[in-house]
C-alpha cells in the first residue's frame, strides 16, 4: 500500500509499505478513506519535535472503514465508518475514567509516565504509525476511534478526528465564558477552529493575529477580528482595542515555528533576532534555518511572549500550538507579575469529539469551508512542500 513516511529531517517519501495486520486483541484495522496534513507533520520533517524513527509512516487524521477488528474490540464490525481519534487511549485506566484520555495510562507503549501517545509520532510517542496511508492499525480501537453518523461526510468528519476537537479543547483550556474578549493568536487551521470554538461557548469577541492575508481572511470570514503583525504591532493593537485592559484569555495556536514578524512596528531588533535564532537552534540543532524547504519557525518563543503581554491581570491561557520537549523559553516571570492562569496541553480527543459529531450531524456547524486543498494520496509530497512553505491560501490540506 501507499503510505507517506519520514526518512529523516527534511525527507519524507511516498512509499510502498506492507499493509498492517492485528498485533493485539485491542487493533481493528481501517481502510483509509480521508487523511490530512497538519502542521503537527511539518515539526516532525522540520525537526523541530524529535526524535522521530525512521520509517515510521506520518500523518494522525483519518475516516475510513473497519476492515478487521481484534478479539476484544466490541462495538466496532467490518463495514463500520469511524472517525479515528488523533490521540489513542485504553478507556479502562483512571484518566480515560476522568475524561482525560490524552494521558491515558496504557496506551503509550513508553509506559505511564511517557504522556500522549498519537499516530506518526516522535519516539516517545509510541511510536505508532501514522495514518497518511491507504491502510492503518488502529491500537486500542474501542476508545481511539468513534461511529459516524450516514449525514455526516467524509470531508466534515476529517475535521473531527483532530482540528476541530482541538480548537475546542484550546478554547476550554483557556476558560471561555460568555462575554470574554479572546485573543487567538495563529489563524492556520487550528487558530480558525479555536477562534469558531471560542464563539460557539460564547465569546463577545474573538481577535485573531497571524501575518498571512489569506488566512486573515478566513478568519474575517468567521466574523473575527483581524490583526496583521506585519502592518501593526499586536500588542498595543490588541490593548487599544480593549480600553487598555488586555484580553480576558488568549489561545496559543502557534507553537514552536512561530514566525517573527519581519516588517512593521513589530519587527523585532536585531538583539531580540539574535535570541530567538539561538532558541532555534536549541531547540531543533540538526535542522537547516536558512534552507527554504523545511525551515523551522524563526521566533520559538513568539507567540508565548505576546500572549503573556496581551492578556488581562488575572487572565487566562490556554496552550494548544505545539511545543516540544527541548523548549525551555518562557516568560514566567512577568506571568506570575500578572497572577495568570496557563494551561496546556493535547487534546482529549475520545471525551470532547462525540458533541462535536453530533453538532455537524445536526446542520449546526459545517466545518468543510476551511477545507482549502484537496490532495490525492499520490501527490502528498508535493502537498506537504507547498504547505510547509506556507504558501497563501494553504490552510488545510485533505488527502484522499
């Protein structure tokens, strides 16, 4: 079968690959109907999360139909459409038990203390293979996987195996309630869920900052407010919009290839630039910041700073942009000056996706419209160079 798989930093392949097989009473295996790129692929061949196997097939996004289930999955048959979540979990442990199945104490086969174990992941994750394959194992099924209802489509629901659950999630990790002002920094395709999910559990306003035009847009499409950090300064944007009080809570859609503005009131100084190249190269010390593939972000720690200085005293912070391991930068000091609360985090993907099912099934929210490019599996490459180059208007790619 086809599968995208990561050879090393900067090279992945479209490879023949063995189809999977059940190893243990718990799989099902799934044929692969709809996959995606995430931003989360690209950190793996930027090399800014490591380390990765080589090998290992990318990709944790995908709808398909049961092929084979193992001896103890119950619930599921062959012929059964599923939505596979992009985090695993038992459902038998005490976190699966509290609804806080990221941690899942079995499914990381690093063992307990080892955190997340999700699809196409680094080492510590599993790891597991991914799912950007026509084929795919699914390890303990009965809880890493959901039913799909007949009027919800393949394209609505590749959304539901990770972008619009963790939108959602970054919204709840940040204590949205009705009436907040929310700040959303990050308009790709996380931001624009988060920013969705904001309003959907009752924001008064959503300001989103991002230095894309084309993915403002989509968020202006969404009624949000747009910041462009290229043209003005966000920070005292943002203070000016709220009476100079900051934000009620922000979330982080950004993560460690965060982007230092270039141009404008923002630009950073040649000092600061020197900082976050040395971050850069802390961070992820065997890849290539000057190439023009593959490049990590060139301001780590960006998107952190400014949603410490724009939120209010005594306000809220949720974290779902990813940050690997090796990041150590982080400005705590003036967090605690300001008496904050930060959360973080991967999504619970088994407790927060069902509402989200039963919301597109039920015609009140279609998520298909940040759809912006429909891939075959064939010309994933291809897909995942144009992305990783962020090429305007690429904002979520769906592999067929």
């Amino acid at each position: 079968m086809k599968a995208v798989v990561w050879h090393g930093i900067g090279d992945i392949r479209l490879d023949e690959v063995a189809q999977p097989t059940i190893q243990d009473p718990h799989d099902a295996i799934i044929h692969i109907t709809r996959s995606a790129i995430c931003g989360t692929d690209l950190h793996f061949v930027r090399g800014t999360m490591a380390p990765m196997r080589e090998g290992t097939i990318l990709g944790h996004e995908a709808v398909g139909v049961v092929v084979e289930v193992g001896d103890a999955v119950r619930g599921f048959s062959p012929g059964d459409r599923v939505v596979v979540n992009s985090t695993m979990s038992c459902g038998a442990c005490r976190y699966c038990r509290m609804g806080k199945t990221s941690q899942c104490d079995v499914a990381n086969p690093n063992g307990p203390q080892a955190g997340t174990s999700f699809f196409g992941g680094p080492e510590t994750t599993g790891p597991i293979d991914g799912l950007q394959a026509e084929y795919a194992r699914i390890p303990w099924a009965q809880n890493s996987m959901h039913p799909l209802p007949d009027n919800v489509s393949d394209e609505q629901a590749i959304l539901l195996s990770d972008i619009f659950p963790t939108g959602w999630f970054g919204a709840e990790l940040a204590g949205v309630t009705r009436g907040d002002v929310v700040v959303v920094f990050g308009a790709g395709i996380v931001g624009q869920f988060a920013a969705a999910s904001a309003f959907k559990q009752g924001a008064g306003r959503v300001i989103i900052v991002d230095g894309e035009e084309s993915r403002l847009a989509a968020a202006l499409a969404q009624n949000c407010e747009i910041v462009d950090y290229n043209r003005e300064d966000p920070v005292q944007t943002i203070m000016d919009l709220t009476n100079g009080i900051g934000a009620d809570c922000v979330i982080d859609a950004v993560g460690v290839d965060a982007e230092r503005p270039k141009r404008g009131p923002a630009a950073v100084s040649d000092e600061d630039a020197a900082k976050f190249d040395a971050e850069v190269a802390q961070i992820a010390p065997d890849a290539d910041p000057d190439a023009t593939q593959w490049k990590p972000g060139d301001g780590p720690s960006q998107a952190a700073r400014w949603a410490v200085e724009v939120v209010a005293k005594y306000g809220r912070i949720g974290i779902i942009g990813v940050y690997s391991p090796t990041v150590e930068q982080y400005p705590i000091g003036e967090a605690m000056n300001k008496n904050l609360t930060i959360r973080a985090g991967n999504c619970d993907h088994h407790s927060v996706t069902p509402p989200l099912i039963d919301l597109v099934a039920s015609g009140q929210f279609d998520p298909t419209a940040l759809i912006t490019e429909h891939e075959h599996i064939g010309d994933a490459i291809a897909a995942y160079e144009a992305f990783d180059r962020r090429e305007p208007g690429w904002i979520k790619v769906e592999l067929v």
